[in-house]
C-alpha cells in the first residue's frame, strides 16, 4: 500500500469547493428514480442519463471531485462508444465505484440489516483498479426504531465496513466509509445525535482494530437531522451545531475528509445544512457532499427522459453542483437559488 498515494487522492476528493456525485444507484434504486419521472429503466435510458451528467463540464470540471459509479456503468460506453468512465476522467474527476452488494436480514435482531459483499472482494477491486477506479464505497444502513439499533446491527456492520476498507487499501483504491443512521421515522434530533455517535465510536474501534490508515480514506455520514415523521423539526443552525460537535467527538482529525448524505433532506436543506457547518470553521477535515438524491433530483426532473431536454437537466445538475460547492466553503447563500428560480 502507498499511502501517501492514497492520502493524495482522498484529499482531492473533498478539495474546497468541490464534492462527490453519488450515482451509484443499484438497478432497483435507479427504476424507482426513474418511475417517478416516467422513464422506463432499460440500459440505454440508465446510459443516456449518466451520459447527460457526465457530459456536464461546468459542473464536473468546476464542483465534482468524484463520481461513484454502479457495477454495470463503469463498463458502459456512451452512445458515441466512449467509456463513460473516460467521460469522467477527461473532466479532471476521480472515477469511483460502489462495491457493497447490498443488504441483508440480519439473523436474531428483527427488522435489522447487514450489508453484504466481502467474498471474493479482493479479487473484484483489483479489476475495478484496472478500470480506473480510485475510490471505492461500501454503505451500512443503521435504523432507529423502538428497541433499535441493537448494538449487534452496529458491531457486525463496523466490522464489516472496516473489513471492505483494509481490502480497499491493500488494493491501492481509497475507501469511503458509510455509515448511513437513516432519518426515516419519528425520532428527534438528540436521538439520531446519540446514535450516531455510538455508530461513528464503533465504526473507528473496528477501522483501527482492522489497522484502516485513516489518513488514506473518506467518511461518508449522514447529519445529525431530526427524522423526517418527527413533529419538531430542528433548525438548520442547530443541525449544524450539533453535527460538527458530533463529528469533533467521534472523527479523528488523521481523517482527510468528510462527505456526507444527503438521506432524503431537501435539495435545499442538505445545502444549506452543509454551508452552515462550514461556517462554523476552522475544522480539522474537509467537509463536503457525496450526494446522490439531493444533487440529481432536479436534472432527473429537468431531463425526464428526453433527448431534447439534455441542456436543461445539465443545467439543473450544474446549478445544484454549483451551490454545493459554494457550501462546501460556506459560501453559499439561499438568494442565489431564487436568482437561479
Ligand atoms: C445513489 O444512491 C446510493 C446507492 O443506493 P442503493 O444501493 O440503495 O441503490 C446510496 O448509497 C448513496 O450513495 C448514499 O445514500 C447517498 O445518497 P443520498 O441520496 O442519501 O445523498
């Protein structure tokens, strides 16, 4: 393993001003994306949309660092039989790909989950590096409920995460590792906050014990945000707050950066959210976005599966891309969306 290659890299993935696309839609994910906007999700439509991103060059050269690429798209060629991972390269972004196969039932702790996807992991990354890929993802899903998380869903998933991370490393591929505490339900803020931090303390027990160099990957987390049933909805300063103090108890500062979810917040809050954090710096990590729905909401809807409708959904991708960007450096300020409106 060369670390010092694998710190380059993981620092230019939150370099100030520029975050992470997360397209990495599994095929049942990408159909359900696509239902709502009326498309079919055959191949040539799931390429078609990529393409129209990855052809964005305001955004990918200016606000994206990196994209997180599915299995059957780091493969594809776009309609002129250019690798649409060359696409991404050519835009001066890092490829990455998703390497979790999904989640499981996990036995004896009832409506828990385990992500899955370890055997023959090493094998699969050392393909993806000849692909291209720089960076790899790996996400456990982490819900609040009664009696939920039981700490035996959060050990096996740190353990597991910690697992896919050395695999990753040793692969000269740098890991971002994420621990997603889903912001369904109706929990309040203090609740997600106490989980959260139980779920960051053993996922870094578990990289350290696992011998991660946490100077060679990125964390993916979710906010400290009220659940979405919840009748008393925090404030975007309060998330702020108590997310950055969250992140200082439980995030080594060895950890170049920090890229978060955006968990079903609004394309507005999760940059809002984002650019008060920062605000509230010096901090010790970059922080930035890697998110999927809140940065492709807008051109899938601008899109909705027409050929000519490619320039307005590369504008809408390019305007969120651009807003978190500014975020990224707390620069950003809710006047330009009404401008852009
Ligand atoms: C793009 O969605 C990713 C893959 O989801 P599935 O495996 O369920 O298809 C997802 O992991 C994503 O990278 C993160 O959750 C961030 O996306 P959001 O929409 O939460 O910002």
């Amino acid at each position: 393993m060369n670390l010092t290659e694998l710190n380059k890299i993981a620092t230019a993935m939150v370099a100030p001003g520029k975050g992470i696309l997360a397209a990495d839609e599994s095929s049942g994910t990408i159909k359900k994306r696509f239902d709502a906007i009326g498309v079919e999700s055959t191949e040539d439509n799931r390429r078609d949309y990529r393409e129209m991103l990855f052809r964005s060059r305001d955004a990918m050269s200016q606000h994206i660092s990196g994209v997180i690429l599915y299995d059957e798209t780091i493969w594809q060629n776009a309609k002129d039989g250019t690798p649409l991972i060359k696409l991404i390269e050519e835009s001066g972004a890092i490829p990455g790909i998703k390497v979790d196969e999904g989640t499981q039932a996990l036995p004896m702790c009832q409506g828990e989950l385990v992500t899955v996807g370890l055997d023959k992991l090493a094998e699969r990354l050392k393909k993806y590096y000849e692909r291209g890929a720089r960076f790899a993802k790996w996400r456990a899903v982490i819900d609040i409920g009664g009696g939920i998380p039981s700490m035996t869903a959060i050990s096996v998933n740190a353990h597991a995460l910690a697992r896919y991370a050395a695999l990753c490393q040793a692969a000269q591929i740098v890991p971002i590792v994420e621990p997603e505490v889903l912001m369904d339900g109706d929990h309040d803020i203090d609740r997600c906050f106490e989980v959260t931090s139980r779920v960051l303390n053993k996922t870094f027990q578990e990289l350290r014990v696992q011998r991660v160099a946490l100077e060679g990957m990125v964390l993916k987390p979710n906010m400290a945000v009220s659940g979405k049933k919840c009748a008393k909805q925090a404030s975007v300063a309060e998330v702020a707050e108590k997310t950055v103090r969250l992140l200082k108890a439980c995030v080594p500062a060895a950890v170049p950066g920090i890229a978060f979810l955006s968990g079903g917040q609004s394309d507005e809050d999760a940059t809002a959210h984002l650019d008060a954090m920062n605000r509230l710096g010096p901090l010790p990590w970059g922080l930035t976005f890697s998110y999927g729905r809140a940065l492709q909401a807008a051109p899938q809807k601008a899109w909705s599966g027409r050929a000519d409708n490619v320039a307005a959904g590369q504008r809408a991708f390019s305007h969120r891309a651009r807003m978190n960007g500014l975020a990224s450096q707390g620069k950003w300020d809710s006047s330009l969306e009404k401008k852009a409106a």
